[in-house]
C-alpha cells in the first residue's frame, strides 16, 4: 500500500512538474523573435526526483549555446519537440494517478467511485 501512495506523491509531481516545463517551453517559443532572449527549461523529471527535489521549484538552465545573429537561442523545432515529450509525461503521470487512485480507493471502501 505504501508503495501506491509514493506513486500517487511521484505522479502528482510529475504532473507538476510537467506543467511547469510547459510553461517555459511556451515562453521561449513566445520570444522566439526577441533579440538576445535566452532559452531556458527545467531538468528532466527524473533527474529532478533522483536528485531528491521531489516537486520543489527547480532552476531553469539555457538549453543551447549557439545563438542566432540577433542572440536569441530558441530553435522552434527543438522547442516544439520537447513539448511533445512533456505532453507525453504529463499524460502518462494523469493515467498513473487514476489507476493508483482507484487502488486506494478500493481499499479504502470506497470502491471505484470518483
């Protein structure tokens, strides 16, 4: 049982995570014309919870070191890729959360209602 809890705690933070990930990553791709604006993201959730930081905020870092003329290192493509990824973590930590949710649920007594 305490093994679903620390998948409930891990999930929750992964979504967390997730949408905080998101919201830089729409940031860049908002300044992707800004002369000078650095692209920043956070660590990969995994590395983030290996590293002990559970949900806690995490720092941004710039993601590539080759600038365009005007200074600004956001590349679209790789912007848009790692979105894709994020959504993908965001949706497997939500399907995680419903099927140890149900668990816990259940052996609570309160069957599988929602």
């Amino acid at each position: 049982m305490m093994e679903k809890l620390e998948l409930i705690r891990m999930s929750q933070g992964l979504a967390a995570h997730s949408g905080a990930r998101l919201g830089l990553l729409a940031r860049n791709i908002a300044h992707a014309d800004t002369p000078g604006f650095r692209a920043a993201d956070l660590p990969r959730f995994a590395e983030v919870y290996r590293a002990g930081e559970g949900q806690g905020p995490v720092r941004a870092r710039p993601l590539r070191l080759q600038a365009e003329p005007n200074g600004n290192t956001v590349a679209l493509d790789d912007q848009l890729r790692r979105m894709a990824e994020v959504r993908q973590a965001h949706e497997m930590a939500l399907a995680v959360y419903r099927s140890t949710s149900g668990v816990v649920r259940a052996a609570l007594g309160r069957g599988g209602q929602g």
